[in-house]
C-alpha cells in the first residue's frame, strides 16, 4: 500500500507554491517530495468519497475548482475545471453520496452546488446562493464571507458557516443539487465562524471561531438548526492576536490550529477543556492527523511540519520544505 500526502499552497501573488505537491509517507512517518502538479493557488484539497478523484478550490478573485483524477501510482491529472461563481472559494465537501461537490466562495460571500458524473467528473453549477449581512468587526465582518459548507451525513443537508455574519446558514439540498433556506442559526458577535465539525453518534458539533479565538459547542436541535451551548478559548496561549484555522476530531479529542500562538491546541471533549499546546511552525493554516503523526501545513514558514502525538506537547517538530502550504491531504492507496 502506497502512503501519499499531498499539499495544498497559494502561488503568484498569494504566496510562494507551484500547485499540488505529493509527498511520499513512510512506516515512520517521513515525508519525501515525488512530484509537483502546477496549479494556481489549490489553497483546499478533497477526495471524493468512493472515486479516485480528487478536488481542488483555485482560491482567485474569478473563484475556480479543478477535478484530478488520481492513478493507481498517485499521479494526479485534469479531469476538468469550473468557475466557482464566487471569489476566493477556500472549501470544498463532498456530499457522503458522491452525487455533489459543496463550494464555499469567501470573498464572494456564497455558496456553490455542483453535480458529479458517476466518473467524479464537475458536470454543472445547480446552485448558486448569495449572502448578505455583516458583523461588528469593520475589518473582517463588513460583508458576508462563506468559509465552509458543511453536508449532513445523509447527504440532504448543507450547512454554510459564515465567518462575515457570525451565522450558520442552512439549505435542504435536492435530488437535482438545488438549495432551499432551511435554518440560520446566530452565534456571539464577533465571533468569525470558519469551521463546522460534528460529532458522531451526538447531537453536538464543534465550531471555530476566527476572530474571537474560541472554540464554541453547539448543539443540532433539528438538522441544520445550532444552539449554543458553550464557548471557551482555543488554546491554552495567552499569545494575540489569534486566528484559528482548522478543526480535526477523533474520538473523544479535538484538535485546533491557532494562528499567533502558533500551535495544536488539543481538546478533551468529555472534559470540556484544553489539555496541551504543541508547537508547529508559523501559521498553521490547516493540518492532518495519520496514525499518531500531525501533519501541519505551515503556511509562513514555508514547509509542512509534522510532529507525534504526546500528552506533553513537547514533540520533536519536523519540517519538510514547501512554498506556502495551506492544505494537507493524506491517501492511502491501494
């Protein structure tokens, strides 16, 4: 079995990448550099949940995604391109029944529908919704900003998480990939919502907040309708400003990069509390877990970091050269 990783950058004026770089993983973890597919900014990586087929948010002010299909030795190729009809899209999700690829377009402020051919192919845009609104934050909330949609597990659900209104917006999503207003929950001003991780087998669901350097629990009332529940710093860093980036769970720990701090604040969930700050490398915008190992794309310091899971926080920090990485994408291959 073939262990890949393959790094997300911004590229041109955004940052100092080429495109998509794969890296070879070894039985300890090591990552070595195999090949380089130049694209322009691919800042959000996703894989289609039964294809070889992976995705790519072309974050530009036109707003692209590129389809890759991934070979049996994991070469990525173009399978085909589309406009996103937003700016700067910085997520992409699958629907779990492979029929939709979920776009969040930032600048745009909207949200992005596409069919998929049974190849994982991009057929059409089939929706396309705009938001409105603001936040008190003049800076970063002076209009909407779509940061990640979110499907339910049974496919018929999209959540849109709004950094710009300090809302999740929710559309029941159709047979034939319309989007219909179903829910919009508000979260504390100021807070800058960027992520939206649920729970499995709980009602609960996880939410970073950008702006206001938390980590808020809520939970689904009914689908796609949030409460609050509780919010509490995330990380045990008294560091600022603090922007918050990504959110991985895995059993009963929830892991959050924080940009500032720059660290992994690692959470445990039954507990409600942070237990270790681990350092990885300058602005940490997204990261992977893999068998124990953190994979960190370590935007500012131009490499991918990576370093053990520990109670102490005090691993040994890794780096792997790479310009402006952003997105981290573990595959295992057959």
């Amino acid at each position: 079995m073939a262990e890949l990783v393959f790094v997300g950058s911004y590229t041109g004026d955004a940052g100092n990448g080429t495109g998509i770089t794969t890296f070879s993983r070894s039985a300890t973890g090591e990552l070595t550099e195999v090949a380089n597919l130049p694209m322009t900014s691919p800042s959000w990586l996703t894989r289609h949940p039964s294809l070889p087929v992976l995705y790519a948010a072309n974050e530009t002010e036109t707003g692209g995604v590129t389809a890759l299909a991934l070979s049996d030795a994991g070469a990525l190729s173009v399978l085909g391109e589309a406009e996103t009809g937003g700016a700067h899209p910085c997520h992409l999700a699958v629907t779990p029944d492979g029929r939709f690829l979920l776009c969040a377009n930032y600048t745009g402020g909207s949200l992005a529908v596409f069919s998929l051919s049974a190849s994982g192919a991009i057929e059409a845009r089939t929706a396309l919704v705009q938001h409105t609104g603001s936040g008190p934050d003049a800076d970063r909330q002076e209009a909407a900003h779509v940061h990640m949609a979110v499907p339910s597990p049974d496919s018929t659900v999209v959540s849109a998480v709004d950094l710009g209104t300090d809302e999740i917006r929710s559309y029941t999503l159709s047979s034939d990939g319309s989007l219909e207003p179903l829910a919009v929950s508000a979260l504390p001003p100021g807070t800058g919502p960027r992520q939206l991780v649920r729970r499995p087998g709980t009602d609960l669901a996880y939410v970073v907040g950008e702006l206001a350097g938390t980590l808020v629990t809520v939970r689904e009332t009914s689908p796609g309708a949030f409460d609050v529940v509780a919010s509490t710093p995330s990380t045990l860093s008294s560091v600022t400003p603090n922007l918050v980036a990504h959110l991985e769970l895995t059993g009963s720990r929830l892991y959050v990069s924080n940009r500032g701090p720059d660290c992994i604040t690692e959470f445990a969930l039954d507990d409600a509390a942070a237990v270790t700050d681990q350092p990885c490398g300058a602005n940490p915008r997204h990261f992977a877990l893999v068998d124990g190992t953190c994979y960190v794309a370590a935007q500012s310091a131009d490499a991918v970091t990576a370093f053990t899971l520990t109670a102490s926080g005090d691993a040994e920090l890794r780096h792997y050269p790479t310009g402006s990485p952003t997105f981290v994408l573990p595959v295992s291959l057959p």
